[in-house]
C-alpha cells in the first residue's frame, strides 16, 4: 500500500512538474522582448513647445531605439536645432528650437503619457509608443 501511495504521488510529481514547465515554455514563446522593437515599424513624436506650438511627428526604425535618438533623428530630418549635452547618468536636452532649458522650465520626455524613469538615452522604445518631449516646469 505505501508502495502505491508513493508511485501515485511521484506520478502527480511529475504531471504537476511537466505543466508548470509545459507553461513557462509557453509565456517565454509569447513574451516580446520589451527592449527591441521589430523592423521597420513607426513611432510618434511630438514636440510641445509650452506656448500653444505642438509639433507632431512619424518616424520609421529598421533597429532598436531610444528616446533621445528619436528625437536626435527627427530634429535632423527637420533641421530643428536641438542642444544635447551628456552626464555620467545619460543625456539631457538642453533646448529644441528657440525653448531654452533654465531654472523654471526644462524639456521634459513622456512615453505613452508616463513621465520618463530614466535618461533619453536609456529608454528603449517600442512598435507603436508615442513620445512627447514637454517645454514645462518640472515637478
């Protein structure tokens, strides 16, 4: 009898460790890579500049990018100045076209509506993510 009550639950040992396995093969298979974004797809970029201009763009990746070189490459393709300067921590815009950061108003970057977490330069993007860069006080 303790014979077959320890192969019934070695047996429903291994059913139960085959579906939790079966399982996270199965989440990995589905689970995208949030830090790489597929080829060839665009991303938003608006431009509030604080004072009722809001300039909206397209732009289309075939690799993996950030924040800052979205803005980078929409700011060259447009010929809008743009002033970057790079911290240990990553970059920091300094100004986009006549908008100077100082003490009371900076250039503020948003993905999806969320205020960034981390540096331009750090923040990966993703097929479909719009970004607002912000002329505003800081909070």
């Amino acid at each position: 009898m303790k014979r077959k009550i320890a192969f019934l639950l070695l047996l429903a040992s291994l059913a139960l460790g085959y579906f939790v396995y079966a399982g996270s093969v199965h989440n990995q298979r589905q689970a995208p890579n949030e830090s790489v974004k597929p080829m060839g797809q665009q991303i938003e970029l608006v431009l509030d500049y604080g004072d009722g201009r809001v300039d909206s763009y397209q732009k289309e990746f075939s690799e993996p990018t950030t924040v800052s070189n979205l803005l980078e490459s929409v700011a060259s393709e447009k010929q809008i100045e743009l002033k970057i300067k790079q911290y240990d921590f990553g970059v920091f815009v300094e100004s986009v076209g006549d908008k100077v950061g100082n003490a009371e108003t900076a250039w503020i970057y948003f993905v999806n509506g969320v205020s960034g977490d981390v540096a331009a330069d750090q923040k990966n993007l993703q097929v479909g993510d719009k970004v607002e860069w912000k002329y505003i006080k800081p909070k």
